[in-house]
C-alpha cells in the first residue's frame, strides 16, 4: 500500500513514513524550515534558564523578560 505525499503527490519513501506523516521528506524538510523560523529561544532572566517561546506567547512572554519591573 503507497500512499502519496498532499503537497507533491510524489510516492512517500520510505513506505514506514506514510503511517505517521502525510508528507515526503523533502516536502516535510521545507514545512520544517518554515516553521522553526518562527521559533525564539530567550533568558527569562540574567541568570536563568532558557525558554522555548512560540508566536501565541511572544507577546506576553518577550515583554517580561528581563525587566526589573513588570510592564504593563
């Protein structure tokens, strides 16, 4: 059973991919470039940890980030 890729129509390869992905993998490869362009990885403060940030929380997120003082 092949199946084949939504966004080329190309036969997905190898065939164990098309149980859990409906792309190939160079259709998958661009997906996933386009979408880790989107992604920031801040310091929430001086000293601390890092954080993994997504567009929905930048707003939020990136405002509070390292500040003496909460803004509002």
């Amino acid at each position: 059973m092949s199946k084949d890729c939504v966004v080329c129509e190309n036969e997905i390869e190898p065939p164990e991919r098309a149980e859990f992905s409906k792309l190939c993998l160079q259709c998958g490869e661009v997906q996933a470039r386009v979408e880790r362009k989107s992604w920031c990885v801040v310091q929430e403060y001086g000293k601390g940890g890092y954080m993994f940030v997504t567009p929905e929380a930048a707003k939020i997120t990136l405002k509070q980030t390292n500040q003496k003082e909460i803004r509002t």
